[in-house]
C-alpha cells in the first residue's frame, strides 16, 4: 500500500478492502468514465461515484446504475 502511487497511469488498481459487489460497482464506473474520457470529457472517479463535466454523479444500487446527485447550494456559514 505504501508503494501505491507507483501504479499511478497504468491499468492495476487496488481494492483490498472493497467486497465482491463493490469490486463489480467501481469495474462498471471506471468502463463508463473510460467511454467518457474516448469521448474527451475529463472523467473523475470516485467511492461509488464518478464526476464529469462537473457534475457528481453517484451509484444507485437499487436502479443498479449511476445517476445525477441532486445539487445542494453551498450554505454560507457567516449568515
């Protein structure tokens, strides 16, 4: 784990603490931001969540797919 950045560009990654169902939801949404990144939108991804074109969007294990994360507008904490 302490060498892990090396892997940083190539196509291993480690999941050694994720379960069987978690190692499947973070293989579909790295195959989705991999199409997005084809297409040249700059793709991010995340713990069951991927963020592209700004927008967060989170894995729904119910619709078994990602969908958009509702936007929540930033609380200004001195009001």
């Amino acid at each position: 784990m302490k060498q892990k950045n090396k892997l940083k560009g190539s196509k291993t990654f480690i999941e050694d603490d994720y379960t069987k169902q978690e190692s499947e939801i973070q293989k579909k949404i790295r195959g989705i931001a991999a199409a997005e990144k084809g297409k040249g939108v700059e793709a991010k991804i995340g713990y069951k969540k991927m963020i592209w074109a700004g927008e967060v969007w989170h894995w729904d294990t119910k619709l078994d797919k990602l969908v958009k994360a509702p936007s929540h507008p930033k609380e200004n904490p001195k009001n």
